[in-house]
C-alpha cells in the first residue's frame, strides 16, 4: 500500500505545477506573480502531503492512503474558486 500513497507525491506536484499557473493567469495575474504562487502552492501542497505522510506512518495507518486526500483537497479548492476568479 506504501506504493500507491508514493504516487500520489507526483500528482500533486504536477497538479501545483499545471493547475496553479492556469487559476493564476486566468485571474489575471502577471508572470512574475503566477511563478510565484505556483511556487508557493507547490510547498504548501508538498508540505500537506509530507504532514500526512508522516502522521500516518507515525498512527500505523500503512493500509489507508491518506496521500491522495492532498490532490483531492487541491482539486476541490481550485474548484471552489473557479467561480471567484
């Protein structure tokens, strides 16, 4: 089970890497912000997700892939701020 929580990590990278530039220049952003805030989002997600890694192997949850609670959580906020942007 420890290798499907790993694949997890790549999809929110590339869910911070590709999703956070299209919100961004969609909001109207310049570049130099939309570089940024991807960056920024990218370590807020990477941190997320190294949180819950690191609880759930501390809790001996092995058996429950709490790593893709981290690109669902990513997909269901740029989803709620479709709308506001």
């Amino acid at each position: 089970m420890e290798e499907v929580n790993f694949v997890s990590l790549p999809v929110v990278v590339a869910l911070a890497l590709v999703g956070g530039p299209l919100l961004l220049r969609r909001a109207g952003y310049p570049v130099g912000k939309t570089v940024f805030g991807t960056l920024t989002g990218l370590v807020a997600l990477l941190g997320l997700w190294g949180i819950l890694s690191t609880v759930q192997r501390k809790a001996g949850l092995d058996m429950v892939p709490l790593g893709w609670l981290v690109p669902v959580a990513a997909v269901a906020a740029a989803w709620r701020l479709r709308g506001r942007l």
